[in-house]
C-alpha cells in the first residue's frame, strides 16, 4: 500500500468518525432539549378530535380518524374566519 493509498483510507476512517460524533452530538442535544409549546391550532385540533369521538360513543355511527380530523380542520377555518370579521 502506498503512502497516498494509506492517507486516502485514514482521511475516510476521520470522516466517518466525524460523522459518528456529529450524529451523536445531535441526538444528545435533542434528548437534553425541551419540546416546543404547541400552537393555538395543535391545541384546537387535539380537543375537538376528543371532543368529537366523545360525542359519537353515544350514538350508533362511527367515523374514522381522518374524517374527525377533518371535520375539526373545518371547524378551526370558520373560526378563523369568524374571527378575521369581527
């Protein structure tokens, strides 16, 4: 093996540790941070979907989650408009 073969494959090893640190820098800075607030709109979302399963246990229909997600997104864009005229 040359000495140019040799620093090529030492200059690979030191990119893939660097990698390897970098990584767990990352993963060490996400598991020591806290998580974001969430917004006025997370939280609508979140309620209504319970709210709205709430109202359906009583009653024979049952609807999937992606169509109570729906109908909340719904919800939130009329009272955003409601909002936006007044």
């Amino acid at each position: 093996m040359t000495l140019e073969e040799r620093v090529t494959a030492l200059e690979k090893k030191v990119s893939s540790l660097e990698a390897i640190i970098k990584k767990e820098k990352r993963e060490e800075r996400k598991k020591n941070s806290t998580p974001r607030p969430l917004t006025e709109y997370q939280k609508f979302i979140s309620e209504e979907i319970i709210r709205l399963k709430k109202e359906e246990e009583g009653s024979n229909t049952q609807t999937t989650h992606k169509e109570r997600f729906k109908k909340a997104v719904s919800l939130w864009t009329q009272r955003q408009q409601e909002q936006q005229k007044k």
